[in-house]
C-alpha cells in the first residue's frame, strides 16, 4: 500500500506503508479521493506554519472519501462497498473539553496530518485506511470526490454557526479560495440575504460568483471595491475572514456595521489590527477551528442537495501524480480544490 | 372607494370610505392584492378572539401590496406605478421598547385591522390606502401576489431568528396551515436539514410537502406518527408551534431532544401543557409576534428567489367576492392562502 | 451502617444496609449531614410524583456532605478527615448528551435516589457512602452543613445560567421554599438590582426578605401584590417559577416585560398556562433540570464567602429523628432548610 | 459662570462661559463634582488621540454630578435640590441605531467633551449645567463624588454585560487603572468566582486587591506571573483588557481557555495580537464602547449598596486647582481616580 508523506519542505513522496488490519469498532477503508487543503500546501511549501514544524515523515492528507472494506468486530451500520465520507477529528471523549460538548479543542486530539505533537498524526493519503466506525459517515448517493469535501464544507458550516444569526443578514467574506467558496455556500445556506466576496485575484472570485456571491470586489484592482457598503457605519453584519491576511480584516473593517461578528477561519500568525476602530464598533472577532458535529451535517446537507460544492472541484489527479496536484492546488490562478485520485 | 369591514360575526360589507390624500412623509397607494389571515378570520367567524373583541366596525385586512398612485411631499425613493409591500406595523418610534429594538412590542402600536385599542386601529382593504413611506417597500420583479404575502412570510422569519440556530438542525412544524406552510420555508432557508410537519387534516400536508417538509405525519390518523423521531430522549432541534393547539404541543415533547427551543407562533389562548416533562427536557418555549426589520427581509429574499411562497397562493377572488374569499379562506380542506383582488 | 430506606409513602424506615468498600477511582465516606429534598418529600408523602412511582424500596436523599474515611486506589487530591460535598449527579460521560456538555440529560444518568429507572438508584441517606473522587468537592473552610447546600444551591446556579442576563435587571421568584430562596441569592450573586419573591404562605417570605429580597407579596392575602410592576407592559425581566404552581406563573405574566425569560424549576405536572399572554409578550419560558458544572462552583462561592444560605438551614435532626426531620421540612409554616445528622 | 476649557496639549484654561437657561425637557444643574477620565488626559497631553484631534477650544468632562437648580418646564420628577448623576451620552434617538436598541452607536452621538465631530461636542467641567431631564438621575443618598463614578462605572457595566455569562466563572483584568478596577467590582457583582489582576505597575494593583481582586500579578516584575493559569489550554474564561496594550493581551491568551471570551476595553490604536493562537482557541474578542441602559443601573447598583467604587476615589481637587487634579491623574503611581470639585 502506498501513501503520499512529507518528509521536509518540497520533499514529497510516494512510499510504501504497512497495511492495517481493523480492530473491534474499526474499519479497513479502500480510498477513493483525497482533497489537498492549504495546511498540506504549508507542509509541502514551508515544512510547517508558525511554530509547527516537521520533525519527521508524516503522512499527508484528512479530506479522504473511500469504500468500506472490511468492517472490523462489532461495526454496525457500515457494510463493504459503503462510500464513506471519513473524519480525520479523533478527540479522546474523556478531557474536560470533549465533556463540555467542545471536542475540538480535546486537550489529546489526534487530527490527521497534524505536525503539532511529536510523535506527529499521520494523515489519510494513502491507498488503505484503517479507521474508528464513528469517524466514517455514510454518503449514498455523493460521489467521492463530494464526499471528500464533506472536511472543508463541516469547517465552514462550524464558522458559520460560530457566527450566529445569518437569516436575512448581510455577508463579507475576504479571501475567495475554498475556504471562502464554501463559506459562501454555508453562509447562503444559513439565509444571507447579500454576499459579497474580496480576493486579490481574478481567478477565485470567478469561482465565488459561480457559487453565489452576488458581488465580488478585486481588492488588488479595486483598493475602494467596499466603499459602497460603507454608509452609515457600515452595511455587513457579518464577515468571515478567510485570508489570514491582516490587509484583508482591515479593509474590511469599514464596511461592517456596528456590533458586526467576524469569524476568524484564515491562519495567519501575527495580525496588525485597527483595534481603535474595532473596539469602537464593538465589533465581535470570532476564532473558528475545525468542527465537531457538523461533519455528518455536511454529508447530509450535500445529500440531500442542499449544498452543491461540486463547481469547486477542478481538478483530479492520480496518486502517482500527486506533486503535481499539490503544484496545481498552489496555483490560485487555476485551481480552486484540487483532489487525488487513488483508486 | 370601497373597503372591506366587518361590523360584528359574519356581518362582512364592501362599503365606501373616503379617499385620503398623502401628507408630507406618506404615498397613497391603489391597492392591488390583500391576503386573508387567521385573525381576519377571527373576527369574520366570531367576532373576534380571546379578550379582542370588536367594539366598532373595522376595516379588515394587513397583507397588502400595491401600486404608488401618488407620493407625498418629501417622499423619497418610491415613485408613480412602483409595486409596494406595505407593513402593517406602525410602532411609535419613541417608546421604550421602540428604543430598545422591540417595535413589535410598542406601547402605541398601530397595527392594521387590530380591534385591541378602541377606537379600533382600521385595516388596509380598501381599494385605496395612504400610508407612510416607511411602511412601503418596493417589490420590484415581484407579483403582488407575492408582494402581499411579505407579511406573513415576515411573521416566520422573524419566528426562526427567535428559534435560534437552524443550520444543520431537525426542525418540526406543527400545524400546517400558511404559517406552518411558511415557517417551513423559513427553516429551510435557514438551514435546516430535515423538516417535518404535522397537522390533523391531510390537505395542508399536501402543501407542506409542496413547499419542501421531507416527512408528513397526519396526527388525526396516526396518532403515533412521531414515533420515529423519540429514540434517545427525541431528535428534533427546533418546534414551530403553528397550531395554537396544546394537544399538538404536547404530543410533540417527547420528539424533542433535551434543549430543544419550541418556537410559540399559534395563538391558542390557555393551553394546558405538559411542563413537567418540558421542564425536565430543558426545553425552551419561546413566543413569537409579528416582526420588525423582517419585512423588508422577505421582500428581498423572495425578490432574490431565495424563497418562494407562490405555491402557498391558492386561491384569489374580485373584491366584490370577497366574502367567498373568507369562507374559502376559512376551509381547510380546499385553501391554504386566499387573496382578495382589488384591482 | 443504617439508611434511611422509604417503602412506601409513609413507610419510612432505618434499616441496616452493608458497608462497602472503595474501589479504584473511588472513595468511602463518613457521612455528617443530609439535607431533605422536596422530592425526598414526594416520596415520603405520595410514593412518587407524576408517572415516577415507588416499586421497590429506596434509600433516599441526594443532598450530602461527609468526611473522607477512605480514599480508595489511585485518589488523589482527596485524604483522610477531608469534609467533601457529594455530588448525587452520576452521568455516564459517554452518550451524546454527555459528549455534547449536557451530561444533566445523560442517557444512562444514576442520580441518587430517584425512582426513574428500576431497579431504582439507591439515594445518600446512609451513614456511609462509597462514591467515585469525581463526585466528591473538598468543601475546606465549610461547616458540613454548608457543604450539603451545595447541590440545591448548583440547581440555582444552574438556573440563573438559563436565565441569561442579570447584572442590572429585576427579578421575580414566585414560591419562597429553599429553592426559590437559593434562586433569590444567585440572582442577587449574578446582579440583580431588584428582587420580588411571591408565595401563598407568610412563613417562607421572612427568610426570603432574610436573603435578600427587596419586597415580597403574599399572593394568598395580596392577590393584586405585584400590580406596582405591571406598568409599561410589565417591569421584571426575569422569573424564577419555583412553585410548580400554573397559578403562580399566571399571576406574574403581566408584571413580566415583553422578552422576559422565565425559568421553570418548579415541577408541577401538567400547568394551564394563559399562552396567549404569553406569545405575545414572546416570553421565554425555560426548563431548569438539575446542574453539572455547577456543583463545584457551588461550593468555591460559599467558601468565598461569596454567597451564603446558611440563614436557611433551620432545623437539625439526629439520623434516629429521621421521620421527625421529614415531617418538619413537610411543615412551611415552621421550616425552610430541613438536615439530617449522621455522625 | 467658569469652565475647564483644552486650548491644544498642556493649554488648560478655567474660562468664564454664558450660563444658560433650562428649556422644556431641560434642567439648569449646579455642578458638585467631576471625574477626570483617560480621554480627558489624552486632550491634555496630546490634544487627542488617534485620528480624533482638537481643532477649537472645547470644555473637557463627561463624569458629572451636582444639584438641580431649576428644572425647565414640563420636567417631572425633578425638583430642585436633587443630587444628580448627568449622563454625558446625548443620542438621537432616530437613527437605525437608535431604534435598534444599540444608541452608543448613535449615528448622531453628541456625547460631552468628545472632539470627533467639528464643531466639537463640549463638556460638562463647568460651574454650570443645563441638560435634558432624561440625562439625569436622582442619585438620592449617595455622595457627589459616587454618583460623578456612575458613568465609569456603567461603562464596565456594559463590558460585563458584553461578556456574557460571569457567574461562577475566572476573570482575568489586564490594567488595573480605574476602568480596570471598576471591571473587577462588575464582574464580582456578576459572579466571578475568582478574579485575577494585572498592571505594569505595583500601586494600582494595590487598589485592584481592595477592590476585590483575589490575585494580583505585576507583569512588569513577573512576565510569567499567569504561568498558574496557563495549565490544561488556560482556565480563565473571561478577560477585561483594560489596557490598551497589545502586549497585556498577548501575554494572557496562554492562560485563557478556548472559547473564552475577551472584552477589548482599552482603546489602543493599531494592535499587534497572536491570531494564529487566538483563532486555534476560538477566543471570542468584543469590543465594548461606552454604554446605554447601563447609566441608570450604574446609579441603582450603587444605591443599593451593591457595588462600592468608592475606595478608587483617591484624590479630589478644587475647580480652581483642575490643572493639578489632570497632573495627579496622569500619575499613576499616586492616583486612581482625580475628582474636581466644583462646589
């Protein structure tokens, strides 16, 4: 069984690993489609972000679809050849923030491809998987590669829950890659009345029309594209963050009305913030980490058509081709979501 | 110019009123479309409801739309031949729950075709209607049809911003008349990823399918017909209570899950309900009347074809048939929403 | 070691039960002071209440404080001589209301003496007790008496949680037993300016007024007693419904301002509420069950002196008076707070 | 009639102002005392702060007391020879914002001393006083100088109402200047089961302990004095940033738990803050501004002996002595709060 690991910045590999077998509660998962997210860029690019940093090969990869098997002793409702959309969020159950209903911030998690403890988390590319039943959701009726995009679509439905009431309300959202494409699916979903979509390219904000923004600003092109949301101390009531790039908040900043909820999903360390003009407007700067129940709630809302990410997947590449997916899921002027295919 | 009012039970009349002419701040409108509505009804039928009794004849009718015939001085943004939506609701603006956010609850409120002050606060069908431009919403691209449903459309959404989070959520309707019918339009551009509803007759359920629930329980011919959803202490998030029924009510605790929020939007008097259950459950009963910043709301979401009650139209009738509109209006078994056309 | 066993209502007996010893995790305990409950009463005078029925004799009480005897394998933080306030709460921290932070609706909940499952949960009243650490709080600093507050105090605590804000805002309680006056010292604990609290009896209010209640009205004499808030709609933003009584709830709706939250603690069966009233204020009527966090923050606010019910602990008996104490807390007229002493 | 008037940086003036009479709805007030506040000082050191800059000569003050000397016709419930607090914030009462219960977001905000608008909004430092009825409060049984505390107060007030649920919870203040010290009074009055204090400087955390703070850490002579906190992801689950220093929140997001919420009180200009860390813990950051509702709670609060701020009031100075009352305040080795004493 082969399986894509980082061992340093742009030293990416196809090696062989061990197969698994499934122990009681487990399932032994052939892989269908693994999508590449921004942190397996960092590993590739940059060995790490911040202070994560490689200290050993890890297996890359936790946006994985596959088919069932060989379910393990005692799995119940998973039966060989289900397609399931697998979760790469194994919290412990027992810390005190699994208990308080907050599992992903569990003090033992163990999230797929995850440099952040040593021993790391190996992640999920790799042509076999051996996983908990309760991390695998049943997708009849998707395909792969939409199941796949069951991990990205739950961190945005989790954003937009962190955001409170989106019924009617007015949206911005600063960064148009897919995470931002599927905030704009979630937050339409949830009831935005308006959306708006900034970039600092052309190309996504292609992509978050195609998928309901109703405008979008090129803020490289048009440093002023907000102005007109700006009247009256600001038009938005809500704005999720997707950049992680300060310039990005702070532009936004005027456009959004007084007491105004900003979720935080962008990663970018440091941030210089006019926390003057914040403050003011009582702005409320939400962080927004990964997710917990809204997994299954992805499948199901995909399921039941609800939410249609498909136009974000551009491309698919065989695992023997997987460098050249991650090049291409870098490539913000061609690709939105780029997928491997491993079977 | 003629009016609908009703003088006692079932003594409905198309009687002349004088016309008016628009001050500073106001539009006169000829009104195109007015929705019947379960309070009309009640004053139709018996005269009233509750406490509210009628005391002096009254012109009925708050769902209204129609064209601008003439714009006051100082009137800005609404010109001749503009298709409105017109807000029943007429908070004071300077009472302390207008300052507070709460204009549904002011303490002068003027709500169209309400007989709760006396003199009583007259209606809004009448062939022709002033009312102030802050009351008028333009429907552009709507049909009035639709425009007059905005009312109590504007009713749910403002019933699903007080039931809290939706997204992803289990949702039960009970009672499917207009309200349930639109209550599960609401919860589902909300997010709501299983709807179900019940009602005691099978016709509204034919239209609560029509308008997206994705189960039906007629509770008159299975009682036990929630049964599916009471494993683990119940599975739904959220109830809109649309009936007024406390039987309803209570036989939908035990399929709500501990926590659950039950939106109150019936209006049925004293209800005998089951509360140690309710409390022990953790449940949270909240009422729900009319709307505030909802209007203009479901104006633009039906403008933006976000939400789409038009199946729920099912009859209209001329303004000289109107009492035909009220007995139709008042068979469940043929009608859901019935409009009277005024020109 | 003797227990205090109910048999059936009025078959109240001291028996023999075996002493046990602690396993890993676990911790035998020297029992000092038991509090009588209002559903210990239930039991003693009914067999039960609602559809909760006596089927098997039980040990009763839940609201205990001992000193550490024994610690067993593996406890740490707990010696010998410590005077720990014991949590009756025994959730099985694995289902999905346990994992979701709501553990007071586990599935699996063993919470001492209650008659809801059967075989029954075998309650406190017992000279000795083997418990697991996680329920034991050290309560240093306490009298044990005190200490045995602690979980009719986390009920309240937990309520006025429910109950959202209260810094600044009027409070309501309607029935002055120990409950409504441990409500009355966490809504003042959390900030309430103004505290009203109502019962149909005299007795109870002079310790209401003793805690902390700013007025108090007996509603028996004084049926009009809270018509000075009924202004505007109503004043108090907050009720705590401690009676179980519909009555009670009835008679504070108009003294309650549109958006008022009320949290139901009082178990009452089934209550004719005026729901109309009711929506249309869009009250929001809560459930309050139980605690979880709560218990120890119970205990860390006493040893702060931060909040302070001893002026409701009225009577102690010697476990041999056992039935006296019973028949004590039974009589309003005369106590609040009925205990029992163990040792 | 005399008035403290700020020229530019470090040119106070005591000049003669019109003395002016009261209108309908307005009371002509004889000033006792005055409470000089961080924004005052920052027009006596700099002549402003951030983008807000003096360009005309502009009577500083905005924490007031005094006596009513003749209320203007139609005023009710003022007499001459109440004890008043003044309320320094004027909205309009018309604006969307206004009407949405949020008037410190006033589009049209006059508030006293403010230099944001030209012509600027002038103060309330003078002899004399003629203000609208609804900005007083009969401060009936306090001193001048607690009631010119109310509007600090109710500014904290607001923070804890901001940061949501207090009781039993751990709070962390960074800035232990006279806001911050107030924010310990409101969130003990909230609740707060343990309340932690940090300064640069040793003597104001001498007042923050007699105000209430259990612990107290002088980050300037130990940076890891939060380490204690820091265990498990952080234990405190709300911080008051008082300080306006990027550096006092950097230094606490270690010891805050995820999901804790943090009131950004400090008004700091541009800020450089840890967002990676921020947003992995889902803090939840809010700005607060000013207050609303809070002012007359401030007076009540105090009233009723429930909050106490009066130990901060270290020094008072005669009108004649104001220069050195802006001195004594600036020293935050010598003062908390400067009061002057205009009678």
């Amino acid at each position: 069984m082969r399986a894509i690991v980082i061992h340093a910045a742009h030293d990416l590999r196809i090696e062989p690993v061990p197969v698994g077998r499934p122990g009681p509660g487990e399932v032994r998962i052939r892989l269908a489609v693994g999508g590449i997210c921004g942190s397996d860029l960092h590993y590739y690019h940059h060995g790490g972000f911040g202070a994560v940093r490689l200290r050993e090969p890890m297996i890359l990869g936790h946006e994985v679809a596959g088919y069932v098997v060989e379910p393990g002793p005692g799995v119940e409702g998973l039966r060989e050849g289900d397609l399931v959309a697998i979760s790469p969020s194994r919290p412990c159950g027992g810390c005190r923030f699994c208990l308080a209903g907050m599992p992903n911030h569990c003090l033992n998690m163990r999230f797929y491809g995850s440099a952040m403890p040593f021993p790391h988390i190996q992640g999920a590319f790799r042509e076999e998987l051996v996983a908990d039943a309760a991390q695998c959701v049943r997708a009849d009726g998707l395909t792969p590669a939409l199941a796949a995009m069951a991990e990205p679509l739950a961190v945005c439905l989790h954003a937009a829950r962190r955001a409170g009431e989106l019924l009617g309300r007015r949206v911005l959202v600063t960064g148009s890659g897919p995470i931002g494409c599927l905030a704009i699916l979630a937050a339409r979903r949830a009831g935005a009345v308006e959306i708006v979509a900034t970039d600092i390219a052309a190309a996504p904000l292609v992509h978050a029309r195609a998928v309901g923004a109703d405008h979008t600003v090129d803020m490289a092109t048009a440093p002023d594209g907000l102005a007109p949301w700006t009247a009256d101390k600001g038009m938005f009531d809500v704005l999720f963050e997707c950049s992680g790039a300060a310039a990005a908040l702070a532009a936004a900043v005027p456009a959004l009305r007084p007491g105004a909820v900003v979720v935080q999903l962008g990663l970018g360390g440091d941030m210089t913030l006019p926390m003057q003009a914040m403050t003011a407007k009582e702005l409320d700067l939400r962080g927004s980490l990964r997710f917990h129940e809204e997994f299954p709630i992805a499948v199901r809302l995909m399921q039941a058509g609800l939410i249609d990410p498909s136009p974000l997947v551009t491309h698919t590449v065989p695992l023997a081709q997987a460098e050249r997916g991650f090049e291409l899921a870098s490539n913000r002027a061609v690709a939105m979501k780029a997928q491997i295919r491993f079977a």
